[in-house]
C-alpha cells in the first residue's frame, strides 16, 4: 500500500473528518489497513458492522443492530463517553436511499465534528444521494502498488521455504500489478499447490487472471501480443523510433532524467499495419496490451459515460506498465458533438487531459483511419509523443511483406517477385497477405502447389482500397504531403 493513502487516511480521522466513504473491491485489505492507522492512533478501537452479522468489535454488544441499519448509525454511542472510535459499515451504500438513514447521516456529520469519532462506509461504488455530497468525504483505494506486492510475494516464498529469485521476484511483481491482493494470494497458493514455490514460470497464470479481471471489467480487453516487429514489412522510421522509445522505459532512462513516453499516434488506410504495430510494440518492449473498444465508454445515463471513462483510466494505470491500445480513435470522437448531447466531448476531454498529465508508464498508442475526423485538440502537442503516418507500402516494401507472407506458409519458397511487385501497386498489407491467401486457395482446390502465376492472377482479381475509396486516400496523402505528420516508412 502506498504510504501516501495512509498518512492521507491518517490525516483525516486525526482532523475529525466525520464521514468517509471508501470505495474499494477489497474489503478484507481495508479492515487490516483501517486496523493499522486505529492502532497508529493511540490504540483507537475499530468497530465493524454489516447487515447479517451486525457489530463487532464490542463483547458486550456482539451481533449488535443485525439487519438493523438505521440503529447501526448509533452504534458509537456504545462507546464511554468521549472516548475515540472509528466505525466500518460495510455495504452500507445500499440503505444511503433511505430518507430517515439519509437524514441520520447528515446530523452524525454535525455530531462526529466535535468528537473524535469517525464513521466509515465501504462500498464498490460511489451512489452518493445528492443531499450527502457535501458532507461526506470521498476516497479510493487503490490496488496494491508494486512495494505492496513484492513485499506480499516475498513473504509468500519465504513462508513456503523457498525465497524468490530477485529477478523472478521483480518480473511477478510487474506482471502482478493491477491485480487485487486477494486474487494475487489465490495464484500464489495455485502455484504452491502445482509444484510447491512460486517462480517466473508462475507467469501465464497471472496474464490469464489478468485477462479475467478485464473481461469482468467490461471496459478494456486483454489482448495477445503475438506480432513480432519483424513480422511487419517497411515502416523502418517508425520501428527506430519505438525502439528509442522502448528504453525510456528503463530506470537508467529515469535516472537520466527522461519521463515515460507519452504514446503515438498511427494514421493510415485499413491493412496498412497500425493495428499490427500495436500488438508488435507490446511484444518487444514485453507489456501487456489493453485493447479500448470506445463505444463501451458510452453509457445511457448522464455522466455514466465519464464515469466509465475514469474507471477505465484507474484501470490501465493500476496495469501500468502497459500498453493501451485505442483502436480507430476517429470513429469514437465527432467534431461535432452536438449530435450526442456533447457526451464524446466531455469523454475526449477526460482522456485528453489524462493523456496529457500522466506519469504513470502507460503507452498509449492510438490508430485511425482519416485525419479529416480527428478533432484538432487530440493533434497537440503533448496528447501524444509523435503522429506518424502509415502510407501504402512503396516497391522495396511491398516485396518485404510478399516475402514475409510466403516465408510463414512456404519457409523455403523461391518464387520470384519482380513482376508480382510490379502487379501489387497501390495494395496495402492486409491486401498483399489476401492476394497470397487467394493464390494458395485456387491452387490446393486444384490439388497442386501454388506458383507465380497463381499470385499474379490473384493480384489481378483483387481490386484495393485505393481504388474504391481513391479520394479520401488521396486527401490524406495530400495532408501528409503537406509536413503535418512523420512517414513511418
């Protein structure tokens, strides 16, 4: 736990804040947490209640309120008088609706200010009634940073008798993050019981966890990062630049004095390989990739949608280091908002200032299809490290991603290219991989192996983007022409 949220939480039952609400997931690593700051404060005593088991934590008054929330409210009161005391309501959010409970509130946070009494709340989610926003205190726990972790993985490995490796230790550490304490507990016990201690190869348990807690989240998608930067043809500029990129990660970049890097944007024709790039970087620099769908920020409710889009940035940045992919940005986000109520401005302006005041090590790379549907305030300076532009790929490029396509299916091919190249002009990626697929297909439904000719008429059957949508390419090679962005090439 950062030592920050404790003095924070310490401060504020030490200045008599009479109401907090804590929304959290982990409700046994905040009662040990609230037990730690009780105990820092002159052994204050921790009442607990919840609905089945009513209070704890007075012999006397065991079981004290049980279904009872309204007399849960007055449970201090059980206290000599004048003497301290804090009290958890546990899943209390659910009963905040009710007028009288409502009320009672409102006339503790009156009461507490003159005591040194605080009332606690711990809920999932934030569901204050409008008539408590004023009066009660809001905070967030956060998952478990990484000292959190190491020194939790650390204990677990010596406790089992077989300490971890300083390596294996930081690579569970980085891969753990994000993760609730409890559900990093259960995949240390799992590895215990497999092969009796915890070490690297414990690994693709934690990424699949990690997959998990995502798809529960409904919010960002665990994606593989399966591509390798050699798997791409051309765009040799933006590989270079990645590759700088990459080592600004490292403590010796931050001992240098460098900052993490922000995160770049990719604009191309479909098939170019911005979406391929993605998972490529993920891959080489070894982080997890999020994938954002935009359209699961939005929501139906009003203010539901920025919500989503803050629960989704405490997210990422709980899995930083990470990867957060954003794929066609330019499809989520109108210059025109007023078709929506102005919702995706009021969602482009949480991200846009998140991206532009981070610290936290999360790379976002961002891809889309037309510079035309961009607003402007996402080009700035400072959203992302760079813009690059991914054109259709030149003669050398093109022979680059043929060879690639017919290496992975035919590691020994020698069909010769010149004339296929040649036929292939104004074809994207996506397009040349199809062109070889189509080769192969005519020619297995002929019962024979696929040959030069099989290539040059699949080209010739194939009609590209370049073709169909001719103008809105042509609009935005000009606005590359014109110096606003970097070849990838």
């Amino acid at each position: 736990m950062s030592a920050a949220w404790i003095a924070q939480l310490d401060l504020l039952i030490r200045s008599r804040t009479p109401i907090l609400w804590i929304r959290q997931q982990e409700e046994e690593r905040l009662v040990r947490l609230l037990q730690q700051v009780a105990q820092g404060l002159e052994q204050r005593p921790l009442l607990r209640w919840d609905f089945v088991a009513g209070l704890q934590g007075l012999p006397n008054h065991a079981g004290a309120a049980a279904r009872q929330p309204l007399a849960a409210l007055d449970s201090l009161d059980l206290l000599p008088s004048g003497n301290p005391g804090l009290l958890l309501l546990l899943d209390f959010h659910r009963f905040v609706d009710d007028s009288a409970i409502c009320r009672r509130l409102r006339n503790l946070a009156v009461e507490l200010c003159q005591q040194p009494r605080t009332l606690v709340i711990a809920a999932p989610d934030l569901q204050l009634p409008r008539e408590l926003e004023a009066t009660v205190t809001v905070l967030e726990l956060p998952l478990p940073d990484a000292t959190e972790i190491r020194a939790l993985l650390g204990g677990i490995g010596i406790a089992a008798g077989s300490p971890l490796e300083p390596q294996a230790l930081e690579l569970l550490v980085r891969s753990c993050r994000g993760l609730p304490e409890q559900r990093i507990r259960q995949l240390a016990a799992r590895a215990l019981a497999r092969h009796g201690r915890l070490d690297a190869a414990d690994l693709s348990d934690v990424l699949e966890e990690k997959r998990l807690a995502l798809a529960r989240s409904d919010l960002l998608e665990y994606c593989p990062a399966d591509a390798d930067p050699s798997e791409i043809g051309g765009l040799d500029q933006l590989k270079l630049w990645l590759e700088r990129r990459r080592l600004a990660f490292t403590a010796e970049a931050q001992s240098y004095g460098l900052p993490n890097p922000r995160g770049v944007l990719l604009v191309g024709p479909q098939g170019t390989g911005k979406s391929l790039t993605a998972k490529a970087i993920a891959h080489s620099w070894g982080m997890p990739l999020l994938r954002l769908d935009l359209g699961r920020l939005f929501a139906g409710l009003v203010g539901a949608s920025e919500a989503r889009s803050r629960d989704m940035i405490r997210t990422a940045e709980a899995m930083a280091p990470c990867i957060l992919w954003i794929d066609e940005i330019d499809k989520g986000f109108s210059l025109d908002g007023r078709s929506d109520g102005g919702t995706s401005q009021r969602v482009l302006a949480t991200l846009l200032t998140w991206m532009a005041e981070k610290s936290s090590p999360v790379f976002v790379v961002a891809t889309a299809n037309a510079i035309d549907k961009l607003p402007p305030e996402l080009l700035r300076k400072g959203r992302f490290d760079e813009l690059f532009v991914l054109n259709l790929p030149e003669a050398e490029e093109r022979r680059q991603i043929l060879n690639l396509h017919l290496r992975r299916r035919r590691p020994q091919h020698l069909i010769p290219l010149d004339t296929l190249v040649d036929r292939c002009a104004g074809f994207s990626g996506a397009e040349l991989e199809q062109v070889v697929l189509e080769a192969m297909l005519v020619a297995f439904s002929e019962g024979r192996e696929f040959g030069e000719a099989d290539l040059i008429a699949a080209a010739a059957d194939l009609v590209p983007l370049s073709r169909t949508a001719r103008e809105p390419l042509e609009r935005l090679q000009q606005w590359a022409r014109e110096g606003r962005a970097r070849p990838a090439c």
